[in-house]
C-alpha cells in the first residue's frame, strides 16, 4: 500500500479502530519448543520434513509418532521433547502454511483501493489458496486432520478469524459509513466462502476443480454497495 493511501485511511478509520498490522493468532496445540541451537533445529526441521513425506503417502489419519522414529532413527524421548503427540506436529506444519497465506492476502489486499477492487482482490485469495493447496498437496491432509481433531479444529476457526481481520480492516476505510459489526460479519463470511470454496475445488479432478473455482468467482460480490447504511 503506497504512503498515501496508507495516510488516507488513518484519516477515515473509525475511532479506535486498529490500523496497525495484526498479530498472527496463537495456535492451540504447537510444539513443546523451538530450538535456537543448530543441531536441535535441524533435528526439529527433521521430525517436520518426515511427517509431511509420511502424510503425503498415507494421510493425516493413519500417520503415527512411530514412524517419525523409524524413519530418522531420532528416539521416542528425542521426539517427544520437541513434539508431543502427532497434533502437535500437524499444528506446527499448520501454523507454517497458516504464515504463508497470511502474506499472500496481505500482499492481494494491497491493491484494494475502491470499492471496485473487491471483486478481482476476492478472487486473487481464492486462486492463491487454490495454487497453495496445488502446489503443497500435504495441505490438504493438514486440512483433514483440523476437521477431525479438536485442538486442530479451534487453529483452523483462528485463522479464518485472523484472515477475516485483515479484510475487515482493508474494507474499513473504504466503507466509512458501514458498521464495524456489518464489516465483520461481511469479512468473516468472505473468507469462509474462499476456504470452502476451495476446498471443495481440490477434492475434483483439476479440470473440474477450475471449472467451479471459476463459477464461485462469478458470485462474488462486485463491490460493497450492499452493505452501505446496513446494520447488524
């Protein structure tokens, strides 16, 4: 964002509202630690690299703390320093990905100066996340594994929330008039669509996949005329 937009929307944020750049949210189930010594951070980028090779072949579900072990030869009680259960793992390869796409909307909000960027910024996200998901197939076994685990499951609802965040500030000043509360409800609900959106896109043989992502699109909002003077 240029310096002069970033000095107009100091002027148009409501009062108190945040302008500065949010924190990334605090997920529930990471590692024990993270090791500052180098040969315990190559053991701990170790014990990563082995779970994503060991859920790409046989998926979140079946992937065990025992073959972590098998495979790097790192002992049970090495393993569990770092890591305390397999969650944990797949809660750290999460919070990884998580940081990925969180630059990539910074980046595509960016260009999101007036009200008829909104539809092109919403599709940027939702191709990024389609690329991701293409490019980075073991993200969809992360994606499985925060459905069907608690812990996962409540990482998963603070990403969308933190993603929904940096909508509903990107939105703020250029929708004075709109509620804080619409704003959010809005933003919240976009990013929810995009998720399941492309979600439901990976799942379908590419050609498929495209074909819906690019129906999705089209519904997309075309600006946030009908948010204008609507209260929650």
């Amino acid at each position: 964002m240029s310096a002069r937009r970033t000095g107009e929307r100091s002027k148009t944020a409501r009062p108190g509202a945040s302008t500065t750049a949010r924190p990334a949210p605090t997920a529930p189930a990471l590692a024990r630690r993270t090791p500052t010594q180098q040969r315990s951070r190559e053991r701990f980028e170790r014990i990563l690299a082995c779970a994503t090779e060991v859920m790409a072949e046989k998926g979140s579900e079946a992937f065990r703390m025992s073959d972590i072990v098998e495979r790097t030869g790192i002992a049970f009680g090495s393993l569990y320093q770092y890591f305390p259960d397999k969650t944990s793992i797949i809660g750290t390869l999460a919070e990884r990905y998580n940081a990925i796409s969180h630059a990539c909307v910074r980046r595509d909000l960016t260009a999101m100066t007036r009200h008829a960027d909104l539809h092109s910024t919403l599709g940027r996200i939702t191709d990024g996340y389609y690329r991701m998901f293409l490019e980075e197939p073991v993200m969809r076994d992360i994606w499985q594994a925060t459905q069907a685990d608690r812990a996962l499951q409540e990482l998963d609802s603070a990403d969308v929330a933190f993603l929904a965040s940096l909508l509903s500030d990107a939105l703020r000043p250029l929708a004075p008039t709109v509620p804080d509360e619409t704003l959010v409800v809005f933003a919240q609900t976009m990013m929810i669509l995009i998720a399941a959106a492309v979600r439901h896109a990976i799942a379908l043989p590419p050609k498929e996949g495209r074909r819906a992502l690019a129906l999705f699109k089209r519904l997309l909002p075309k600006d946030l005329s009908a948010l204008e003077d609507q209260v929650v």
